[in-house]
C-alpha cells in the first residue's frame, strides 16, 4: 500500500494550491481527482472561463464604442465558436501547467472517486476497482456544485447551470437568470454585451446582496442603463420547458404573479458542498447540513484529518479563500508558523460590469456591530485614468472608525475595481489606519488613485472632488 504524509481528496484551488505547497514544504503528497483533469470547478466551469467571456465582452463593448475613440470598425460580427475555442484553449493550457507544477514540486496524483476509508486510509475507486492509500494526513477539499430550485430539473440544454451556459451552441436571444449573486450577474453581463435579452431575478431586495447596499443600488442603476430588467424581491414559482425554450413564473414584489419567457433559463441561486459518499460517516468530524466544521487552521474534529474550500461550513466560498486555507491547513501540518484563517481578510471580486471589489465590513454591518462610523466616498467621474478609459461609472466607498482611523472596510464599483481591490486588502491585513492609507503614494494616472482619493474623503479632505 502507498504510505504518504498528506493525500488530498479533489484538485480544485483548495487541493491543487494546499498539494503545490505541501510538496514545496517536503510532504510527500498525493492527489485523487475523480475528473479526467485538474483544477476543479474554478478552472473549468467557474472562475475563469467566466472571465474569459468577460473579457471578451468587454472587447466587444469597446469595439461598440469604436467612433468615440476614433476609430472607424465596419461589420463587426462574433464570432462565438471562436471565442468558446479560446476560453477552451485557456483552460487546458491552465490544467496543463498544474499537471506541470505537480511534477515539479514532486506531488503525485491518482485519478479516481476518493473516500475515507478509516484513520489514514483513503479509497480510491476507479473503473469499479477500488486501490487504498495510507497517509498521515487527509485533506478534503471536494468542492461544490450549483444547486437548482425545487422541482426544478437543471438539463444543461434549456435549463442550465454554470456548466451549461459555458458551452452554448449561440448566444441566446433571451435569457432569464434566476439569482443575482456573483454568477448571476456575471452571465448577465456577458450575455447582454453579446446582445441577448436579459432578465435577472432575485428573491432578496437588492442585487449582489452581500455588498454594501450603495454598491448593489450602483449595480442596478448600471444594469438597467445597459437594458438588463431586474426584478428584486421576485419569488420563482416553477419553470416549464416549452417549444421555444422555457416560462418561468414568479411573483413579483408586489404579489403580483408574472411569467417571463426565454430561450435559456441560467439557475443561479447558490452552490451545494459535495460531501456525500466521501466516508465521513467513519469520522468524528461535524457536518451540518453537508458543510464540514473546521477550526482556525481548517482542522476538524477527526485527528489528522482536514477540510478546505467550498465545503467549509461558515467560510466563502471563493477560490482564493479555498488556496489560503489549504495553505495554512499545510502549514499547519508541516509544523510551520502561519496564522490562523481569518474570514475578515477575504475579499470579494465580481467581475461582470461595471466591477465590484470589497473587503471588510459594509457600513450597515460596521453600525450594526457598534462602530461609530464614517464615510468617505469618491466617484471615478473624477478620476483622470477613468476618463482615458472612457469608464466613468461608479465609485470606491471606505467605511472606517472614527476615533482611531480604523479601516473597517472597502467597496469599489467601477472600472479595474478587482485589481485596485489589492490595496486595501493589504491595508486590512496589515490592519492599517486611515492616517497610513491618506500618505500612501498612489502612482498618476491610476483609477486606484480615486481609492487614495475616497481614503482622504473620510476626512473631508479629497484632493480632486
Ligand atoms: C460560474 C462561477 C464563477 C466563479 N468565479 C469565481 C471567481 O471569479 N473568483 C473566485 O474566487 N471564485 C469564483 N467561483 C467560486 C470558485 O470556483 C470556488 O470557490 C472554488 O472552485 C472552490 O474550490 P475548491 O477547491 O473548494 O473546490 P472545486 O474547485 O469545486 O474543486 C473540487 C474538486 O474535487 C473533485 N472531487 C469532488 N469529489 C471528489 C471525490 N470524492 N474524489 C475525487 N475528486 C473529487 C472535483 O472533481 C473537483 O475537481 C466561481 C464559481 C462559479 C460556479
């Protein structure tokens, strides 16, 4: 039987980030990955094949734009199997150089279904053969899939979910997504750009409901100005496949019922963590509700055993929260100092757009929890990179503490707000003040110099507002 020190269920960027690092740090590491690649959902049917589209939308926003920016572009047409090639070509070139970087750093990889097998066993079942691996430590890191809606029956045809949309033949004509979280919003802008009927609907009052509320009342206000109709508040009774696609009927915030029809329907409404036959029945390790309870080094309650990503009661589910959480799972076991995972420190990104980044507390929470808050916003109206971009929507918010300078939180809407987002994350991180922030050189021109701006803005002190 091979004996290892970690072998890690699933090669997401929970497990193929936590295995890369276990190898660096000399754990002899293995991986079982239950698909024929790695890389996991993020990879091949989430983080970035969406941003590949996103891109190309943008591309194709510009080129819409071409007579404002001087240019004279006759007949531009998409070309969509062109576009799926090149998302497809990303993709595998990415799986590829994980296979490389497993080489590299010495980590083996078995394909197959993983389970528990007892203490330091795991199964492996392949083609009906079951082979056992014996390691020290264990590591699930099994992610999720999407979940659908009460009788409702996802076929990836009419009714699709992340897979599906991802490999349409054609752009729809009309497409309604049901739920306005990240993946909802990110389809629907790709799909409108490429000139589809859009209608989004979501159970709650605002869209992207874990942003701050000015972030989603900006985001709803930019969406509907593209022709995005969004219903909030919108409670989906039933969708039924016809000739022409699919109806989905729903009551609308008024109580009034409404159908809406469409060549594709998009569920959206949330991802399911995939713990089911993967033996934790044979472990002491708590799971509610098919979320696994991990501690501050993602340790559950079952000696030497692990849980990481998506799969983590109580943790966000995002690709770069699943990488820090194997990391610091490793470290852990390779007896190293790493700080314990702190979920304060995660950052959000949406990339549909206009974009959103935050960290940190929204203002609601920060008054909620006690703070006496303020406020310092600045538009990119006034910032010069947004008026080289001719990107001019939205605004970075900071929510701080007053007597202290505190930074509690951070909020973007607007042009590169997920890379701008890099600077406060490392201002949470570093738990820097409002005072450190306001004499941090911002290079000019930048978009990133409206966040120096709105971290002046707390104080009233802005330069270009
Ligand atoms: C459309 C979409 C867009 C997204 N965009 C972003 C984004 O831009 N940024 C971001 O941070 N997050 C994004 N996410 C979320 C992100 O994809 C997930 O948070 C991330 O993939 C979770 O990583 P993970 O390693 O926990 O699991 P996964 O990536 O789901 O990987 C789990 C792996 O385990 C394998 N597996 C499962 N069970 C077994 C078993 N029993 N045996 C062997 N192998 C098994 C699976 O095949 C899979 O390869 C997006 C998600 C979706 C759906």
């Amino acid at each position: 039987m091979a004996k290892y020190d970690l072998a890690i269920i699933g090669s997401g960027p929970g497990g193929y980030v936590a295995a890369i690092r276990a190898g660096q740090w000399g754990l002899k590491t293995v991986v079982i990955e239950k698909d024929p690649f790695l890389g996991g959902t993020c990879l091949h049917v989430g983080c970035i094949p969406t941003k590949v589209l996103l891109h190309h939308a943008e591309i194709y926003d510009t080129f819409k734009r071409a007579e404002e920016f001087g240019f004279t572009v006759k007949d531009c047409k998409v070309n969509w199997d062109a576009i799926l090639a090149r998302k497809d070509k990303i993709v595998k070139k990415h799986s590829k150089g994980i296979e490389f970087l497993f080489r590299k750093n010495k980590v083996e990889s078995v394909s197959g279904w993983g389970r528990i097998a007892g203490p330091g066993r795991v199964a492996v079942e392949k083609d009906g053969k079951i082979t056992e691996i014996e390691a020290t430590n264990i590591m699930l890191a099994t992610g999720s899939e999407a979940r659908s809606l009460p009788g409702v029956t996802i076929d990836e045809k009419t009714i699709l979910s992340n897979r599906g949309v991802l490999t349409l033949p054609a752009i729809p004509k009309t497409l309604v997504i049901v739920g306005c979280g990240a993946v909802g919003v990110e389809f629907a802008s790709i799909f409108r750009s490429f000139g589809a009927d859009v209608t989004l609907l979501e159970m709650l009052p605002k869209a992207v409901p874990l942003e701050d509320e000015e972030i989603s009342v900006e985001l709803e206000k930019a969406f509907r100005k593209k022709g995005i109709r969004i219903e909030l508040e919108a409670k989906v009774e039933s969708v039924t496949k016809d000739s022409k696609g699919a109806s989905v009927s729903f009551t609308d915030k008024t109580g009034k019922k409404q159908t809406v029809a469409a060549e594709k329907v998009l569920i959206a409404v949330g991802r399911r963590p995939l713990t089911e036959n993967i033996g934790l029945e044979k472990t002491k390790a708590k799971v509610e509700r098919g979320y696994i309870h991990a501690g501050p080094y993602l340790e559950t309650d079952e000696p030497g055993l692990y849980a990481i990503g998506d799969i983590v009661a109580g943790l966000p589910q995002l690709a770069h929260a699943a990488s820090m959480e194997g990391i610091i799972a490793v470290g852990r076991m390779a007896g190293k100092a790493v700080p314990e995972f702190d979920r304060r420190r995660v950052p959000n990104a949406t990339y549909c757009e206009p974009q959103i980044g935050s960290i940190g507390l929204t203002e609601r929470q920060a008054r909620e929890a006690g703070y006496q808050v303020k406020i310092g916003k600045f538009p990119f109206a006034a910032n010069s990179k947004a008026s080289i971009l001719g990107q001019h929507e939205g605004f970075v918010k900071v929510v701080a503490e007053e007597k202290y300078g505190e930074v509690l939180g951070v909020h973007a809407i607007g042009p590169l707000a997920t890379e701008i987002l890099a600077e406060p994350v490392t201002a949470v991180s570093l738990e820097a003040t409002l005072d450190d922030m306001m004499f941090t050189i911002h290079a000019h021109p930048t978009v990133w110099e409206a966040m120096g701006d709105a971290f002046n803005a707390v104080r009233g002190l802005a330069i270009n507002a």
